[in-house]
C-alpha cells in the first residue's frame, strides 16, 4: 500500500503507540481520556505571511470590488442595522428579527435570532483576511475601524458576543453563544496574526477565559438542549477553531484540553448530529445531518483526538472519512441541500452547499496539517479548484447557494425541479437573502483560507503545500527567506520557485500531487512518493522550476458514471443557457440571476473513446452519443470552474 492510500486512522494509532506505555493499554477505554497530546506535523504559518499573486490575487480584489466588499450595502437589514455584538445584544424582550430568510412568523424566529451574528462573523472574517491578502488600503482602514468598534463592544468580565446579562450562559435549548464567539474571533485572530496588535489578542484571550469560566471544563453542559435538532448550539462546536489557534499563538495547552472537553459534551448529549462519537463508531450509519454541521465538525473531532491522543476517537475519525467520502461528488463537493439525508453523492440529483464547501475544505486543511498526509491536500485541492471555483459565476459578482455537479437548470429548484415552491437556492446571487446569507459570507472566506495553507512549515523546512501563484515572505532559523511562485496553475502545471535567502540553511518540500503522472526538476533533489525535497544552504536568488506531469483521464463516480480529468481540473462539457434577471438591487451591477438550457442534450459514455486537447488552451474534445439521437458526436469539454449550466459525468453507453 503506497503512502498515498493510509487511512487517518493507521497514522494516528502508530503515533500513540509511540507515546503511550504498556500499563496504559490495560485500563478501561474511555475515548475522551487524555493519553498524550499528538503534535501536529506541520505548522502554520502567520497569517498574511503568504500573499496571493496573479489569478488568485484578482479573484480576491473581484469579490472586495462584489458581493464581498459590498454585502453590508446589499442587506442592510441584517448588518448595518443590527449591531447584534453591541447596542442590540439579544435580551428577553426580542421576539422578532429581520433575518433574511424564508419562513413563517413565530417560535422558530425567536430560536434563530442569532443568525445575523453568523452572516456578519463570517462576513467579516473574509473581509479581514481578503484585505489583508490584497493590501488594499481603502479595505484595510475599514476593517481597523470594525476591529476598534468590537473591541470596544467587549465587558468589563471580557465577554464578546451576541447576549445581555440575563441571557448569556443559561440556555437549554437553541442558541447562539459559541457560534457568534467563533465567526467574530477567527476574524479578529487573524488580524492579530497581521497586525501584531497587542489589543487585539488580549480581548480574544479575555473573551476566550469568560467561557471557560462560565463553561467550566467537565463541571457544565455547554451542548446541552432540551430539544435535539438545533442550529447555533451544534454549529457552536466549530468554536474549537478559535481555541486552536488561539493555542497556536500563546501554547496554552489548557485551550486544547477545553476543545477536547466541547467534543466530549457535544457527543453525550441527545442531539440529531452526525458527528457524535458514539455515531461514528457505526462506519455503515450514513450521514444524515446539516450537512454544513457535519462537514465542519470533522475538524472539531481532529481537535480533540490530537489533543488527546485517543485511540478510540481516531477509529471514529477514519468511520467519519470513510463516510465522507459516499458523500462526496467528482468535483470534491460533498452533497447535503441542505441535508445530507442518508443518501450519497449523485452529480445530478444532489446539491452541495457553498457553507459545505468551505467547511470541508477547511477540515481538509487541518487534517493535512495535523498528519502531513497528502491525500488531504489532494481533496482540498480539488473541492477548491473544482466545486467551489464551479459554484461561482465565471464572470458576475455572485455565487449559487446549491450547485450539482451536473447542472442543466439553474431556476431556483433542483435541475429545474418546481414542485418546491419555496426553493430559490439553484441560482446565482450576491446575497441569497431570499434563503439565508449564508453561503455568500463564506464564499467570501474559501479563497483566504486556500491562501493561508499554500504554505506549510515543519521544523527547518518550508513546505508547498497547494499550489498557485503567490510569494511567501517569512523567517526560518532566524533568517529572512522569501519564496515568489510563479504559476498560472491549474492551468499549467509547471512552477517556478524563486527564492531569494540570505544565507539560510533550510529545506524546500514541494508536495507530489496525486494526479502528477511523473515530476521533472531542473536541479538536483531528492524524490520520495509525497514530495521534491531540496536541502541547501540558500544565497542570493536561486530559481528552481518544476513540471508536474499530467493526463487527460477518464475516472468513475460512486455511481459508476464516468467523467474526465486533467492534472487537477475537473473537466464538463458546458451547456449554452438564457440567462433572466429575477431581481435586482438598488446598488447597481447586482442582480439574481436564473439560467435554463438553450437545447438541453444529455450525452453518454462509449468506454475506450480517446479524449484530445484542442487547439484552445484548457479546452479537449471526446466522442459521445447523443441521448436523442443516438448518435456519436464530437463535444466540447473544459474546466468546472468556467462553466455555468453544464454534464459533468456520462452514463455508460453500453449499460
């Protein structure tokens, strides 16, 4: 079994049978008992330390210039007009609140008042960190004048959040409380990380200790809910991101222990979540949930097996991959519109949310950083490249909220599908309000977070980790070393590295994708099956320029229909479409809009037909048959992400 192919779980039970003593194998298996804290592999780097360049860069200054640099103007209602993390904290006298959403007036407003503190948390999350990336100095004066606004919002006891006094830390049912804390204290940690604000960590560290006092650890219920199916509550348990990085920073090791003990209570209370220990232990139950919850609780449950070292939770992490993986599409994105249902991924009967893309790419991330386990950063890639760039409008600054691979309708419902009247997610938008804001917030954090994990370091060595064009400027042995990537990746999978170290003794680890065929470098290295490794001690500029070699390929879903590969694009065959306004804004340049088929044609598959490249860069050609003629025909195939309407996988002609 090649590197490529070890499961999570065959990596984590070898490095605790490195730590833990033969005594300890005796006692009762209890899987949230601390054993001994695994270290995680590789290290993040500071944010801001890796700043975009090229495509990457303009798709960031595209989203400030769009939806992202304009969302408070595009639904003020719900974040201009609700200072929720201020004067209008939530009291008992709130009964109602304008949340952008569809429903029906009553009991489920007043669980769900915590919705704005979600759009305007992670809104701003990826505003800091888009802002901070493309150095833009109109961006960067209005994030410092909101991180100076929230600071100031903080109590004297170092509470931020979304509560009054008589409400705060005494739920039993849904609520909002760890939830806003995450959304808003990720943004601000990284704005710390770039500004070296001392203010700036002081509050969240304050912030972070005001729930640990009033959630003290293994002596409070902090999941605890009288009803199981809750929202803010579950979605609360992604606070383990704050506390992680948090740890990052100042090594409290008390943070990670707090985010083994969320876990823990997450998992013992009655709640419809798939990501409950006692859940995973059963590898043939399928997922069910929100499939939003379920895809970012992956990452809270890496949290505690590292922070533990328990054995028993690594078998439920590698239950969780294995059934994460029957969810999961050709493009990398895992179905759940928006629940998952108990059912597997099918290119043209499921959706995938973009929250959900986000949130799996970022699991992803943190796997591949807690193991060094390519396979993670072989899905990220994908899911970001692919899914995600395919959810996106090629050209209008605006997002759908669900997307299947195949993707013939674009009107609001399922592929066409209007028996749901009140299904408006199938198409695209800047804002979504008509479902939740949502999906756009996080549209707007994918590309930073991609960003922030293109490099990777662990001990002496700089680690390329996902690929693109950026530059990193950093220190390694107390020396400045700066690393300028040149790529028009994807699209081309040759990488110059320019590195320009002054004297520095480190080592260069470019990551082996899986789909690379075979790698050519223009200077000696040493090759293992995960990585181009370069050891030297680095004067001057130096520039080191390596080919990955890919193939056009030809690759089966879970439901055996085929679709086709080249390097790390997805590729579809794009289906002409009418596009119609269905409502516009009153900032203009922004609309909905709704896509149908020219002359929908759906093709099929006769298994052996060469795929060739065409003398457009980026586009091949395939025989197929025509499904209303049965006829063969030439067609037309290029990436996921420059399509709209689109067929992305075939059914065997044969079958």
């Amino acid at each position: 079994m090649s590197d490529k192919n070890i499961h999570f779980r065959s990596i984590i039970v070898w490095i605790f049978s490195c730590l833990i003593t033969p005594s300890m194998h005796a006692q009762t298996a209890d899987p949230f008992r601390i054993h001994q804290r695994i270290p995680e592999k590789m290290q993040l780097l500071p944010f801001g330390s890796i700043r975009p360049e090229g495509w990457l860069k303009a798709q960031l200054q595209q989203d400030l210039n769009g939806f992202l640099g304009h969302l408070d103007s595009l639904a003020p209602d719900l974040i201009l007009k609700d200072d929720i993390y201020g004067k209008d904290r939530l009291t008992r006298k709130v009964k109602s609140k304008e949340l952008g959403a569809l429903g029906e007036g009553g009991d489920w407003q007043v669980q769900f008042l915590w919705w704005n503190s979600e759009t305007q948390g992670n809104w701003w999350d990826g505003y800091i960190r888009s802002a901070i990336l493309t150095q833009d100095p109109y961006h960067l004066k209005r994030v410092k004048t909101h991180i100076d606004r929230i600071l100031a919002t903080q109590d004297a006891d170092g509470y931020l959040g979304i509560y009054d006094k008589e409400l705060r830390y005494k739920f039993d049912n849904e609520n909002g409380e760890l939830w806003s804390k995450a959304t808003l204290l990720r943004g601000l940690l990284a704005w710390y990380e770039y500004s070296r604000d001392p203010a700036v960590l002081k509050a969240v560290e304050r912030a972070v200790k005001n729930v640990m006092d009033n959630y003290p650890i293994n002596r409070s219920h902090p999941f605890y809910s009288i009803k199981p199916n809750v929202g803010g509550l579950s979605h609360g348990l992604a606070f383990t991101d704050v506390l992680e990085s948090l740890y990052r920073i100042n090594g409290n090791k008390s943070l990670l222990e707090y985010a083994l003990f969320c876990y823990k209570d997450f998992s013992n209370q009655t709640l419809n979540e798939d990501a409950q220990y006692s859940k995973l232990l059963q590898k043939d139950l399928p997922l069910k949930g929100h499939g939003v919850h379920t895809y970012e609780h992956l990452r809270s449950l890496a949290a505690a097996c590292y922070a533990s070292g328990s054995p028993e939770l690594a078998k439920a992490m590698d239950n969780f991959l294995y059934k994460i993986s029957q969810t999961t599409t050709a493009t990398g994105g895992p179905v759940g519109d928006e629940w998952i249902g108990g059912g597997k991924a099918d290119a043209t009967n499921r959706g995938y949310e973009y929250c959900s893309l986000h949130e799996l790419m970022h699991s992803y991330t943190e796997l591949y950083l807690k193991s060094g386990q390519n396979s993670f950063a072989d899905k990220a890639e994908r899911l970001f490249l692919n899914a995600a760039q395919g959810a996106r409008h090629p050209e209008k600054s605006c997002i759908a909220y669900l997307k299947t691979d195949n993707s013939y309708f674009m009107t609001g419902g399922l592929n066409g599908d209007t028996s749901v009247k009140t299904q408006t997610r199938y198409k695209y938008s800047p804002v979504h309000q008509d479902a939740a804001v949502c999906c756009v917030p996080n549209a707007g954090r994918i590309t930073p977070y991609y960003i922030q994990n293109m490099w990777l370091k662990e001990k002496d060595a700089l680690v390329a980790t996902l690929f693109g064009p950026n530059e990193l400027k950093t220190t390694i042995n107390g020396k400045p070393v700066s690393i300028r990537e040149e790529t028009s990746f994807p699209n081309n999978q040759t990488i110059r590295f320019i590195v320009n170290g002054a004297d520095a003794n480190f080592t260069l680890k470019i990551r082996k994708p899986a789909w690379a065929k075979a790698v050519t470098v223009d200077q000696p290295a040493v090759q293992t099956d995960d990585f181009i490794i370069i050891r030297k001690k680095w004067k001057g500029q130096q520039v080191i320029t390596i080919e990955f070699k890919s193939e056009l390929e030809t690759e089966k879903d879970l439901n055996g229909e085929y679709f086709f590969t080249y390097g790390p694009l997805v590729l579809a065959h794009p289906l002409a479409g009418i596009s119609k306004q269905t409502k516009t804004f009153p900032l203009p340049g922004y609309a909905d809009l709704a896509y149908q088929p020219e002359n929908l044609v759906i093709y099929r598959y006769q298994p052996g037909q060469p795929v060739q490249s065409t003398t457009q860069p980026g586009q091949f050609t395939v025989t197929l048959v025509n499904s209303k003629t049965g006829q063969p025909e030439p067609v037309t195939l290029e990436p996921v992400g420059k399509t709209i309407l689109r067929q992305v996988t075939f059914k065997d002609q044969e079958k």
